[in-house]
C-alpha cells in the first residue's frame, strides 16, 4: 500500500456515518477519525504530537513496529527517538525472563514523565500481553498506562487508538488467537532499501521451553499472491532485500487452500525484477527440504546465509525439548548444505541449561559447535516460562555449573566466529551499503551477502546500492575494505 492509494481510499471514507464492518474499510474509517482526533489536539496544544514506539525481541517484532509507525505517521503523530513523547508505545517480547524485567523497569521511569506530561499516552503490545498474569498484574500496579493490547489484533491499532484518545480508563483488547490475516495496511519502513516481510504467523512446533506458540498462536501463512504483490510493490518504492519472516519459515504454505513449498515461495519471488536479495528467517532443521537446498543453489538472490538454530547438541536433550531432529541428523544436514552451497556461512541459536542437562550432554553442544563452526552464534542461558512443559520439569538446573557452561561456549564460538569470518580477506565482493558509520563518518557500512559487515571509504550518497568492496582486512566480525571501480 503506497501513500498515494491510501488517500484516495481515506478521501472517499465518511466518518460521520457508522463504522464499517470488514477490514480493512474499517480500519481506514478509524485512521481518518484519528486524524480529526490528533488535528484536534495538537492544534490544542499549538504543536504537532509526537511518538516514540520502542521495540523488544525479534524480526517479527521489528517488523510489527513498522506497521505500527505507519499507523502514527499516517494519523499525524511526529516521530521522535526520546521517551517523553506524547505518545509512547513498548512493543514487548516475553521469549525470556529478562526481557519481561526490562519492560517493567522502563515502565517506572515512564511514569515519572507521565507525571510531568499530562497529555502523555502510553501503549503497551507485543508477545508479553498475551500472557494473562502480565495484564493481571499491569491492571493493579500500572493503572497509568492508556492501552493494552496483543499480537493478533496489531492491525486494529487505528480503531484502538481512538478508543485510547477518547477514553479516561485503561483501554485493553486482547485475542487468544486468531486464523485472520488483514492485508492491505499502511507500514513504514526503517529503511528505504531493504524491509522485513512477513510470509507467516504463530508457530505449530511447541519446542518444550518456548512461550512464542502460546503468545503468536497457530501458524498461518499469506498467500503466494499477497506476498509477491507486497514485495512487488516494495521494490517498485526502493527496496533492492527482502528478509522473509517466519518463526519456522521451512513450514510455509502447509495450511494454505493451495499448499506450497517455501522453496516454490522462494522460487516466485526470485522472480521479481529490480529485487536483487533475498533473506529468510528462521529455518528449523527437521523441515529443511532437499527441495530448499536445490533452490538455494541455484538461486542468484538467495543470500549466502542460513540461520539453523540447533539449540543442543545433546540428542537427549533435543528430545526433551521436542525440536524433533537428533545430533546426527543436523550434522548430515549440515553437511548437506555445505556440499550444495560451499560458500554459506552458518550461524545458530544454543540455549545453556535446559533442565537435565549434565556435564556430558553439554559436551555434546561443543562437539556440534566444533563440527560445524558457525559464523556466529547467539547463547542463551534457559529460561523458564510459565506454561511451557519444560517449566514443570522435576530437574531445573541453575547456578555456577550452567554460567560457567555458558562462558566455555561463548568463547568457542567467538574464536570460531573470527577464524570463519576471515575467510574471504582479499577476495572482492558484492555489498548493499546499508548506512554512514556512526563513529566515522568518512566510512560507509555495508553487507555482504553472507551477512558480515563491512566498512569502507565512501559517501551517503551510496546507501542503498549494490557495489562491489576489495576485502582488505577482518578485524574479528567485520572487513575494512575499499570500493573498487
Ligand atoms: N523460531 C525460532 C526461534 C525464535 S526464539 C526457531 O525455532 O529457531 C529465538 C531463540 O530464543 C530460540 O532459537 C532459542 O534459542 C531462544 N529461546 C527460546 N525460548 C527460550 C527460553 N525459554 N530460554 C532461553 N532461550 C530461549
Ligand atoms: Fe519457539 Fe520452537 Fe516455534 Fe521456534 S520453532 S518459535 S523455538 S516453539
Ligand atoms: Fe520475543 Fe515474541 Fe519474537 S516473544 S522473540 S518478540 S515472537
């Protein structure tokens, strides 16, 4: 949805008559009330309002964000970077405990500003309200806060936006679970070259220590068409990478009406002239096809990077935590993959600690990192989350024995990480120049279709452009290089 569309349909909308009952005409009804609502106020005030939308957790979350800036801006809020908005909204993650203690802790010092703005809003979304002890609790020591909602109801986000500005009380709306995809709403985008899109929603795989099934629901997957008109569209504004979402992309198309492969996805959307790369993110392995492999191959978007989070290495422990593959299955994969696409760089997810593991099994993690020597991996010390079957496992373990597992396995895999990341120095590459390096603004930073940063003599004007970067020298995750031609 381009701007332009968007209002010539807001044009031909009457908000003095009823709202609409199928989205998204509904949708777009309450966006043009909002903007009589925000004209009002900020007129009022004798100054436009301002928002601030923080994000936590994952790609899809990043993405849900853009959705909702797209909302704000369309409506007339202003963006700002800092915390005493007008408006300000805290897109949740609850995958682990610690993120939860973050959101809380931001909502303390949240208050203390309300206290100074009275016109100030606060808004809290994400996976953490989809928890009912987090509502609960929210209710009864967080009364400041104007609305609450999910992740299923995200678009509404205009209708609830209303009800907060012309409500006094706490606006909550939330969904256990929904099989709607509402298509067709306004999103704005971090950056002008590249954008997130999502192919699916909610996960089917309850691995037994993860709460995303309980807060995203079932898995449901857009269609083919809706997703290449969405890329389509994107490329003809600018866009040259899509990063492709899914919390288990390698499912996609199971429950559509028509099924098909995420590798027949793939092979449509390769397809699309003037797009130049394509990502994907997060591949289980129990669902990665030969089908997938043979495309990626032959692919000449594909990015050279997959992301298999293995989570242990201990087959045992892949049992209890129902990932559905042993250690020697995703070795063959790997193996596999490397055979069919030698250049790939790997990177995974390992959780530390899971209840049970011992000593032996978390040898078994390493002798997988050494195996496969990742480019990079993100660890994780295991979190219990309420309502997951691994929470109510007898062995819990915790203490000195899992943090200093975790300190063995970071650094392996950071040693690692800097020997395979090194390997193409001196070689010439292609990069997207993605953005002036913050510290030294003389240096443009850019990616390789591997995913490694690199940073070269340049200037803004390059950002967005695919350009090719003598490899010069890697220092640990990154290249200094310089352009060439
Ligand atoms: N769908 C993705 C993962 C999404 S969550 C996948 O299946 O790969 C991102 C990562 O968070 C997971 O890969 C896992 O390593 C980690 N994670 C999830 N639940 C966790 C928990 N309870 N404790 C610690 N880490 C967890
Ligand atoms: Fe969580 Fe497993 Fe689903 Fe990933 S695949 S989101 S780890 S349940
Ligand atoms: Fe967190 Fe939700 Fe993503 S729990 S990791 S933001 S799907």
């Amino acid at each position: 949805m381009n701007q332009e569309n968007l209002e010539e349909i807001l044009g031909n909308i009457d908000i003095s008559g009823e709202a609409p009952v199928l989205e998204p005409d509904r949708q777009y009804y309450f966006m043009k009330k909002a903007r009589t609502l925000v004209k009002e106020k900020s007129e009022a005030l004798g100054r436009p309002l301002t928002f601030c939308v923080n994000t936590f957790g994952c790609q899809m979350n990043a993405r849900d964000s853009e959705k909702l800036v797209g909302v704000l801006e369309n409506i007339g809020y202003v963006e700002k970077q800092e915390e005493d908005a007008d408006f300000v909204i805290f897109n949740t993650c609850t995958v682990r405990e610690n993120a939860n203690h973050r959101v809380y802790g931001r909502l303390g010092q949240l208050h203390a500003k309300k206290k100074k703005n009275p016109h100030m809003m606060i808004a809290l979304c994400g996976c953490m309200m989809q928890e009912a002890h987090v509502v609960e609790k929210l209710k009864n020591s967080y009364s400041f806060v104007n609305l609450i909602f999910g992740t299923h109801n995200i678009y509404k986000f205009s209708e609830l936006i209303v009800s907060a500005l012309t409500s006094d009380r706490m606006v909550i709306d939330i969904w256990n679970d929904t099989d709607k995809i509402v298509e067709d709403l306004p999103a704005e985008r971090k950056y002008s070259f590249k954008s997130g899109v999502n192919i699916m929603f909610g996960c089917n795989n309850f691995c037994s220590y993860c709460i995303v099934p309980y807060v995203r629901g079932r898995e449901r997957s857009r269609s083919p068409k809706d997703i290449v008109r969405e890329i389509e569209q994107l490329v003809a504004d600018g866009v040259v990478e899509v990063m492709l979402l899914g919390q288990n992309v390698n499912s996609y198309g199971k429950n559509l009406e028509e099924p098909m492969t995420f590798a027949g996805l793939l092979q449509e959307i390769e397809k699309i002239e003037g797009l130049r790369r394509i990502r994907f993110m997060t591949s289980h392995p129990k669902d990665l096809s030969d089908e997938l492999i043979e495309v990626m191959k032959n692919s000449k978007k594909i990015c050279r990077h997959l992301h298999l989070p293995l989570q242990s290495g201990s087959s045992r422990i892949l049992k209890r935590m129902n990932r559905r593959y042993d250690k020697e299955q995703y070795l063959a994969l790997v193996e596999k993959i490397r055979a069919a696409v030698p250049d790939i760089s790997l990177t995974t997810d390992i959780i530390v600690g899971f209840p049970g593991e011992t000593e032996e099994d978390f040898l078994e993690t390493l002798d997988v990192v050494e195996k496969v020597r990742y480019d990079s991996a993100f660890t994780f010390i295991y979190s219990k989350r309420t309502g997951t079957p691994a929470a109510v496992m007898e062995d819990q373990i915790s203490g000195e024995d899992v943090k200093d597992r975790f300190d063995r396995l970071l650094k392996r895999v950071q040693v690692i990480g800097r020997e395979m990341s090194s390997r193409d120095t001196g070689t010439i590459q292609e990069v997207l120049v993605e953005e002036q390096n913050e510290h030294d603004k003389s240096l443009m930073t850019g990616r390789l279709s591997n995913n490694t940063l690199v940073h070269f003599p340049g200037d803004a004007s390059l950002v967005g452009s695919l350009i090719q970067v003598h490899l010069d020298e890697c220092r640990g995750f990154y290249y200094m290089g310089t352009k060439v031609g």
